[in-house]
C-alpha cells in the first residue's frame, strides 16, 4: 500500500497580497535597507522563477535573474516568519514518499538570497530562414 504525505500550512491571521508587500517595504525602511526581494512565482525545487527587487525608497520593481535561496532550516521557520497571506500554494513531490505541501505566502524577517552557480545553458543555434 503506498504512503502519502501532506502537509497543510494556515495563518491565523492571513493578510491581502498588497498588504503583505505593504508591510514588506515598511521592514526595509525601518532597517534603512535600500531595497527587499519579493518572489512571485516558483520553480522546481522551490527557486525563484519571478524575483524581485522592491526598492523602499519609492517601491518601484525590478526584476531579479539567476538567484536561489540559501539554506532555509527549522529555526528560520520558527522565528524569521513575520506574515501569512490568505492565498494557497501547493507542490506536490513524487519521490519515493509521495508528498504535498500547502501553504500560504509568507513573509520571512530574513532569508538569504544568493546568486545560482548554474551554467546557464547555451540557446541552440538554427540556421537563418531561407530567403525567397
């Protein structure tokens, strides 16, 4: 019989998206930071795929290329979360245990945010159309 594992994440006092990145901006400018990083979408392994930089000055965006976290652990967890939206993410793993994972955006008091090692990959090349 296969296992399967979830896990299911709620806030108790879930915040709006625009609240959440309100409050993001007012902890930059309470430490004099320059700007915070805001993560709109995921990829594989939970990097980064839409990153991006909010300056507290004025909140203006910009986006972020090739970055990954560092390493986020138990401790983070439990004493780094500041607030929870309302919305859901979910990702599901098959692996040997088959498990899910649901939770809600959060805002973390302090992750590391470092550039990724990869080799990007050379685009392939294909001969330019033939001209009629």
């Amino acid at each position: 019989m296969p296992f399967n594992s979830n896990l299911i994440v709620t806030a108790s006092q879930p915040m709006s998206k625009e609240d959440l990145k309100k409050k993001l901006i007012e902890q930059c400018q309470q430490r004099d930071l320059p700007y915070c990083y805001y993560v709109e979408t995921f990829g594989p392994k939970l990097t980064p795929r839409l990153l991006y930089k909010i300056w507290s000055k004025d909140g203006h965006e910009e986006l972020v290329r090739g970055a990954v976290f560092g390493e986020l652990d138990m401790r983070a967890l439990r004493s780094s979360v500041v607030a929870a939206g309302g919305d859901a993410y979910v990702d599901n793993r098959p692996t040997s245990v088959p498990h899910s994972i649901v939770a809600p955006s959060i805002l973390f008091d302090e992750l590391e945010v470092k550039r990724a090692n990869q080799n990007k990959e050379k685009l392939p090349e294909y001969p330019a159309p033939a001209v009629k």
